[in-house]
C-alpha cells in the first residue's frame, strides 16, 4: 500500500510540472496558430482576386473586340452603296449585277487581318441574296451549300435572321458547317438601320469560338473545372472546354459586379468566381475545384500541420523529461518523509509534504516548550 501511494504521488509531481511546461509551450503555438490561419485567408483572398482579375482581363479583351466589329458595322451602315441595294427587289435583272458587284467592292474581307473573325455578310431580305467580300448567294444556296448550323435547317435559320436585331445580338456558340471546315461559331447579328427598311437588311459576323476558348484557358483546371461566358439573360455563349457535360449557371450573382461563392457541384467542393460586364451585362464566370484552388494554400498547411504536430510530440517529451527531473529534489524529500512518517489518505503531495512540515514544526514547538522551563532553572 505504501509503495503504491509512493508511486502514485510521484506521478503526480510529475504531471504538475508537465502541466505547467506544456502551457508554456502551448501559449506560442496559439499565437503561431492565429498568425497561420489569418495568413491563410489572406492567401484565400489573393487567389480569389488574382482570378477576379483575369476574368476582367478577359472581359476588356472581348469587349475590345466586340467594339471593332461594331465599328465596322458603322461604316458599313454609312456606306451609300451598301444601303442602297437594299431597295432592290430582282438583284440577277439586267443593271442590277453590276450593282452587286459595286456593292460587294465596298466591304473588306478583315478575316485577312483579325482571327476573331472568320467572315462576314450582308443580308438582303428584299431581294433574297447573301453578299460577302467573296462571294455572293442566294439566302437558300448559301446556307444549304456554303454555311450551316449543325442541326438547324434552312427554314429555322430564316425565321431567326428576319427577327428584330437593332441592337448588336451575339447569337450563342453553334457548331457550325463552314467553307468546307466544321468551326465552334457565335454569330453576331445587327439591323443596318432602325426603320422597317432598314430592319430589312442586316450584317452578320461570324466569329472564331476557339478564339474565345483560347481566352478561357488561361486557368488551372482539373477534370471539374470550366469557365464560361454568358449573356446578361443567362444563355450561354462560350465555354471551356468545350466538351463539359454541365455548365454550372445557376448560382447567384446578385452580389455585385464581382464576387465569389462556395457550393457543391458534382458532388465535389467547388469555388465559383464571377464577374459581370457594366458594359454589356455578360457574365464571366471560372470554376474550380477548392481543392486545387488553394493548392499552394494546401502545400503551407500540410506543412505547417507537419511541424506543429513534431513540435507538440517533442514538447511532449521534453516537458516529460524536463518534469521528472525538475521533482527529483521534491522526491527524494517525499521519500524522506514517507519512511520516517505514515502515510497519509492525502491525494495530493504537495499537501501531504505541507502536512508533514506542519506536523514536524509543531513537534518542534512542543519540544521547545518542554525543554524551556527546566534552562530557566
């Protein structure tokens, strides 16, 4: 029994003092914790803006683009000749070949000089031709042998070229059937004039998808990633890569112009960073994995968790070591104690030694007081 409550006490000296060092420890640790995890989000945040940042990038270089076909559009429309074949009905009737061939002499094939562009046409309503820099075609010849929608025939294609597009309309990425070559195509459509007359002709640029595509690439993606462009009514216009099954539209971007938001997509946990143009109201939008998003993010706190976890194993055996050597002098005094005393039901030896010397201090009191009568004598 004694030797028992002798082991137990010693354990407890040492548990005190290990107690105290392992706070001691702990405390810079907290702090280095605090300083870690608000560097984190600082990282976060970097790499949020950093993407926030290409995607406007992205946005002023299509926008940029967008403004140089809309400034052809402008000359074209200002041309005299251009709009003047509007008024004819019978364009293959005597006189009138040569004006298409005046005509076709006033629009420059810019395909030559701008990859964005693959080509581009007037539409004749009235008088039913196509007139390109190149070629010239009956609406029906043109979109039966020389250009077409993949899966779109003729008669939808002319319901959608008659709508209304006084304004400059992109129409969404189409796989499209062109020159002989199949190219991802998005058509920009715009009316030569704001009258019913004028609505009767139109432009109609068809530009590069993959130019746009090429844009898009610029980030880290993983199998779930993708970046997409869409329209301010929410239609899709491009997107990488091009094959993805699901394009994620549907998260909210009532935020703002720009932000960020966390959901589950594919059941994987995915960050969705957004911006939206004030110009055109498109909305640009990257998507990844969080994952790989904060792979470097990842990197430090896999780190970090590796040395903070070294630390507290060999805080650990430090203050273990540390405690038993520091209660040495408080077991040999315990020991001392124990084998000239009984032992007492006290569980702890701090108040079991304060007992003892309150125990000896007073036997010395009551011996100093026995002896002190019989030295005045």
């Amino acid at each position: 029994m004694r030797k028992r409550v002798k082991n137990q006490f010693q354990w407890e000296f040492i548990k005190i003092f290990m107690f105290r060092y392992i706070v001691v420890m702990l405390l810079p640790i907290f702090i280095i914790s605090i300083i870690y995890f608000s560097s984190l989000k600082v990282i976060e945040q970097y790499t949020i803006h950093s993407n926030i940042k290409m995607l406007d990038k992205i946005r002023s270089m299509l926008e940029s683009r967008i403004d140089e076909v809309n400034s052809i559009i402008e000359q074209i429309a200002w041309n005299s000749k251009i709009s003047r074949f509007n008024m004819i009905n019978e364009p293959f009737k005597g006189a009138n070949t040569y004006k298409i061939l005046e005509t076709r002499a006033q629009l420059y094939n810019y395909s030559l000089t701008n990859s964005f562009i693959l080509d581009y046409y007037v539409l004749y309503l009235n008088s039913g031709i196509v007139i390109g820099p190149e070629q010239t075609y009956r609406l029906e010849q043109f979109y039966r042998f020389f250009f077409n929608y993949e899966g779109i025939d003729y008669n939808e294609w002319i319901e959608e070229i008659f709508r209304v597009y006084n304004r400059g309309t992109i129409i969404p990425e189409r796989q499209a059937f062109f020159k002989g070559n199949s190219y991802k195509v998005l058509t920009y459509m715009r009316d030569l004039g704001a009258t019913p007359t004028g609505r009767r002709s139109k432009v109609m640029f068809l530009l590069n998808g993959d130019v746009i595509r090429n844009l898009l690439n610029g980030f880290e993606f993983s199998e779930q990633g993708c970046a997409y462009i869409t329209d301010e009514n929410g239609y899709l216009l491009s997107a990488f890569p091009s094959q993805i099954d699901e394009i994620p539209v549907f998260i909210d971007m009532d935020g703002g112009t720009e932000g960020y938001q966390r959901r589950m997509f594919n059941g994987e946990d995915m960050l969705f960073i957004y911006i939206i143009s004030q110009n055109t109201g498109w909305r640009y939008v990257v998507v990844q994995p969080y994952e790989n998003v904060m792979k470097k993010v990842s990197n430090i706190k896999k780190i970090s968790c590796n040395v903070f976890s070294g630390a507290i194993i060999l805080g650990l055996v430090i203050a273990f070591l540390w405690s038993n050597l520091t209660s040495v002098s408080l077991k040999k005094l315990f020991d001392l104690i124990s084998q000239h005393g009984k032992m007492l039901p006290i569980k702890d030896p701090f108040e079991y030694i304060q007992h003892s010397v309150h125990e000896i201090i007073n036997s010395c009191s009551a011996n100093l007081k026995v002896k002190l009568p019989i030295l005045v004598i």
